[in-house]
C-alpha cells in the first residue's frame, strides 16, 4: 500500500482551521480508497514561531522538508511580524529553494459558486492560470540607497532568465497542447521595456514549436478588464509571478470567493517537494472565529490527490465540493451560510461516504 508522505505547515490565522478540514479529507478519501493512506507531519512554523524563535523556520528547516514529496500550506503572515519578513522567509523561501516554478491555479466557476458577475454561466469562467513561481518580480533583488535623505532611492529589479521564463513558457504550451486549449501570454511590454519585451518574445520564440496550439496576448490591464467582462475569452493562461498572484485573486473574485481558489506550487522535475495551498491569506479579520471557508483548502486537497496519481478521487473532492454549494445547506458566511469551518468540512467528509456507498 502506498504511503503518502505530507509535510503539513498550517501556518497562521485561519491557516490551520482550514487545514485541519483537508487533513480530515484526504484522510477519508484514503479509508474509502482502501490502497492508499497519508502520513502527516506538522511543522509549527509561521509568526508565532517567529515571535518564540526569532525565525520562521528552524535552520534545519528545509533540510527537514526536503523528505516529503508534498508540502500542505494553510496561510503565512500576522499582524506583529513584518509581511515581507514572514513571507519572504518562509513560503516564497519554500517556493524558491524548491523550484517550485509551476503554480498551477484554477480559475473555474462551480455550479452553485457565489459568481458577482451578471448573467454569467458555469461554462464561460473556465481556465487555468499558470504562474511563473521562482523569479521574475518576486526575485528580491534591489537596493534602498540613501536612507531617509532627499536622494532616497528605492530599487527593485525583476529578474526574467531565459531558462526561467522559457521553461514556464513551455510548461503552459504542453498543458494547452495535452488539452487541447487556447493559451493566453498575459505581459506588459508597452511599459516594462525589458521583462514583458523579453517574455514577449520567448512566447513567440517557443510557439513556433507548438503550431497546433491557438495563442493570444493581453497587456495585463486589458486582461484584468476581460477577466470581468468576458472571462470566456482565457483557457489556458501564463504570466509572470506579480501578475500571476494579482490576476489570480481577480479570478478567484469571479468564481466564488477567496474561501474557494487554490493553488499547487509544483516542481515538476520531482525532484523536490511541491507545495499545495489555499491562495487566501490568513485572513486576520475573521481568524479564530471558525468561520473561514475550508473550500479552497479542500481544493488543494483535490490537487494532492491528482499529483499522486488519484486524479479519480481529485474530481470526487471537486464533485462533492461543488455539491455542497449546490446543496446551500452548510455554508460559511463568506459564501451567505451560517455553517462553521467544521461543519463544511464534515459535511464534505459525510458527502464522500454517501457517494461512496451509492457506488458500491
Ligand atoms: P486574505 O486572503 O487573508 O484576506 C482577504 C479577505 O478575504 C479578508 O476579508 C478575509 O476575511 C477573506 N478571506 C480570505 N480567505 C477566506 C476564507 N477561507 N474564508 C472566508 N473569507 C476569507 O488577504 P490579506 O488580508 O491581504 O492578507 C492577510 C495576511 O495573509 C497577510 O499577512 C498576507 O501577507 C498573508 N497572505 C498569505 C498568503 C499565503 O500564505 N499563501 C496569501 C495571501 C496573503
Ligand atoms: C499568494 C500570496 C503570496 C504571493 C504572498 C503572501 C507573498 O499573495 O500566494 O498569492 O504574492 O505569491
Ligand atoms: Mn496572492
């Protein structure tokens, strides 16, 4: 029997309430497939290992991570510990050192999903968008010159190589290509005159190999403006790490909220962990009240299951998933409910059960 090895980092906030309900998912999911199962290690870290440590993570951290094949993330970031300290030492360190480059967002609209858009049908939202994850505007590369003086100058440099932007690239064309979908290069090279020239022109470079492939190219406000308007214009999607991350909550403000958008940060090679997280935050406004929606952590369960080769049971999750908000009964508040974090998260395990017995 297979053994699944999952490193769980719940974080902080409503990190590990959400995370809670996935470990409690995918734990019956493996009891109803009966030939596989998951082994969980929690790992403390986040801002009140921070506030203890003076770190994010032990020294040995990475080290540690680096047995597991997958990395389930609840949120990272507080109020008392600086964002670009938690963050860049933690979840963009994991999603760097890892090369998890591929992130992997589904920007899908559900049947019974909250949809603000008007007149608006479950086949028209429908895409994936793939992220650059290692480099680009998240390389951390700059400079804070004269401090505090007149002259200040701040600095900061996107860093686009050819290797980096190429393999994101071909990694999007081969998902249009295996799909058979359109592919949206989203980039900006009207203003920023070396990146977005530059990632302009290794997607026209790496489509001459995809012949077959149908390609379009926005300039990023256009596309947040048709991500509104016509979403049904986007399939595949691929752009750069900071448009990705805007883009991707636009998308998932259409298609039912931040409690339902998840994400996989993958390194594709294997060759270390990937990562699978929520793409909301630790959403301090409602932390500890049980009520954050554990959907999109669910989601991300969905994603483990499909990496490790249970894509049957990945489109279960997602199936029972979409029930629920079918259904209407057991809702967070975010989605119009009254129900707990707890009880979506139960409703998703007696859901799984019931299918399950149908089927038998
Ligand atoms: P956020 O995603 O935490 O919250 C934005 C809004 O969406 C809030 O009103 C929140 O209540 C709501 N929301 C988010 N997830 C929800 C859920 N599951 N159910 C119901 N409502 C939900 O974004 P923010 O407020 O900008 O950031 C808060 C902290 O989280 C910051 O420290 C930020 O840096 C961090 N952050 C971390 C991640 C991550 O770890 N992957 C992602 C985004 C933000
Ligand atoms: C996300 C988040 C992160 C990002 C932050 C918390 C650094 O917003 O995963 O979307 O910008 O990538
Ligand atoms: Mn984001």
């Amino acid at each position: 029997m297979n053994v699944y090895k999952i490193a769980v980092i719940a974080g902080d906030g409503i990190g590990p309430e959400v995370i809670n309900e996935g470990v409690k998912v995918l734990n019956k999911v493996a009891e109803l497939a009966g030939d596989f199962s998951f082994e969980f290690t929690y790992f403390p870290w986040g801002c009140e290992y921070y506030l203890e440590h003076g770190k994010m993570l032990p020294d040995d951290g990475m080290e540690q991570l680096k047995k597991f094949e997958a990395v389930y993330l609840g949120a990272v970031g507080y109020p008392g510990v600086p964002d670009h300290i938690s963050l860049r030492e933690l979840l963009l360190k994991i999603r760097k050192q890892f090369d998890q480059y591929v992130n992997v967002r589904p920007v899908k609209l559900l049947q019974g999903a909250p949809c603000p858009l008007k007149d608006v049908t479950r086949d028209q939202i429908d895409m994936v968008v793939i992220r650059e994850n290692s480099e680009g505007e998240y390389a951390g590369a700059g400079d804070w010159l004269f401090k505090g003086k007149p002259e200040e100058v701040v600095l900061q440099t996107g860093v686009f190589s050819r290797k980096g932007t190429e393999r994101i690239i071909r990694y999007a064309y081969e998902l249009a290509r295996k799909t058979g979908r359109t592919l949206t290069s989203i980039s900006k090279a009207n203003a920023l005159n070396y990146s977005m020239v530059f990632w302009d022109q290794v997607f026209e470079e790496v489509g001459q190999e995809y012949p077959d492939v149908e390609t379009h190219s926005y300039l990023v406000d256009a596309a947040s403006m048709f991500f509104v308007k016509q979403p049904e214009r986007f399939q595949i999607v691929v752009t750069s790490n900071l448009f990705g991350d805007i883009i991707t909550d636009l998308g998932a403000a259409i298609a039912g909220g931040m409690g339902l958008a998840a994400g996989a940060n993958l390194n594709p090679e294997r060759v270390y962990p990937s990562m699978f997280e929520p793409i909301h935050g630790s959403a301090p406004d409602i932390a500890h009240q049980g009520i954050a929606n554990p959907l999109a952590a669910l989601w991300s369960a969905s994603q483990i299951l499909d990496f490790f080769g249970h894509e049957n049971w990945g489109a279960k999750v997602l199936d029972v998933i979409e029930q629920v908000m079918v259904d209407k009964k057991t809702l967070t508040p975010d989605m119009g409910g009254v129900s707990s974090t707890e009880e979506v998260g139960n409703e998703v395990v007696a859901l799984l059960s019931a299918l399950k017995t149908s089927q038998v």
